[in-house]
C-alpha cells in the first residue's frame, strides 16, 4: 500500500522462500493484493505450476516474472504467458549465467522475443530486463548493461525493465547512486524500471 501511495504503478508479488508451497501461497497472496490496491501486479516466480495458480486467480493482464534464455525456462513459461494472454519479462540470462558482454546479452533478448513471436504472444508484451550487475564486484558491470540495453532498444525495439539498484549493492549513498544510474538507463532505453519508489530522488 506503501509503493502505491508513493506512486508505484506495477507491483512485484513474490513469496519464494524455503519451506514455502509456492503453489497454494502465491495465489493467495495475489488475491489479497487485488482486494488491497487498484494496480497491475507482476507474478514473480519460477514455478510454473505456481505462476497458473496464480493466472488462474489474476483479474485482468499481469507480467509474469520471468522467462529467460534457457531452453528448460522458454518451454515451460511461455505457453502459460500465451494461454494466459498475459505479459512476460525476459532475463539476458541462459545456461551458462549472465553473460559479461552486451552483445550475449543482446543475443539472449532476440531468442527471448523471437520465441515468444512464435508461440503468438506479440512484441509488445514482451518485456527485456538487461540485468543490472553491482559495480561494487565490476568496475565495468554499468557501462555493460547500458550498451546492451541501447541496442536492445535499437534492434529490438521493446519495453524493458531493470532492477536499478542492484548497481549500488554494498557501495556507500546506494540511494544517490541508484538514481544517477536509473536516469542513464532511462535515457538508453528502460520503460518500466523496478525501484523503492519511496526511495528514488
């Protein structure tokens, strides 16, 4: 209720934890959400029976969060977001993590959109996170994700996301930082940003 009052216009409904039934916990919550605010939610969850549960209880068109490049994750998440008529957020991630160069990455959101196109689920639903990396591990990591979010933009030409903070992970005035890098990314091409939005200056 927070996030909606500070402004937020999705909200991100996870409940994944240990010794947690993901399958019978996350519809609930999603319901009681629904009931609580008048915004779109995000499913966010890697469990396909988990996320139908859920699509099932959803009113409306949600996000789901996530698919990515992985042959085992595209096969069985996308048909949900297809049968659901819902919309998907792709993670430049595959097999082998998440890659250092932002041409992998940029590689992993054609397979992503590519396949989504394939199954009938339309450009404009898909939703590609470039996946921000902390600076504090690689001097590089903001300089990677901004190149691949650009040419995401370019060649793709789809909304995209990014948990902005993820950038100023263990670094001193995280909230500054974040939201130096949020607007950069923004220019280069993000739409729809994850962030505390009570947080962002």
């Amino acid at each position: 209720l927070a996030q909606v009052e500070a402004g937020a216009d999705i909200l991100d409904v996870n409940v994944g934890s240990s010794n947690v039934d993901e399958v019978s916990l996350l519809p609930q919550v999603v319901q009681a959400v629904m009931d609580t605010v008048d915004v779109p939610l995000c499913l966010d969850s890697t469990n396909p029976q988990a996320l139908e549960a859920a699509l099932k209880t959803y009113r409306g068109k949600p996000i789901v969060n996530s698919v990515n490049g992985e042959e085992h994750s595209l096969e069985k998440i996308l048909p949900l977001v297809q049968k659901y008529g819902a919309a998907i957020i792709g993670l430049t991630m595959d097999d082998e993590g998440i890659p250092n160069s932002p041409e992998r990455r940029v590689a992993i959101a054609h397979k992503i959109v590519e396949r989504a196109e394939t199954l009938g689920i339309p450009r404009q639903d898909v939703i590609i996170d470039c996946l921000a990396m902390t600076v504090g591990a690689d001097s590089r990591a903001g300089l990677v994700v901004i190149e691949a979010i650009r040419r995401v933009k370019a060649e793709l030409g789809v909304n995209q996301t990014l948990g902005a903070s993820n950038i100023s992970f263990g670094m001193p005035d995280r909230n500054l930082l974040t939201s130096y890098f949020l607007a950069i990314a923004i220019a280069a091409g993000v739409t729809c940003p994850i962030v505390d939005v009570a947080r962002v200056r």
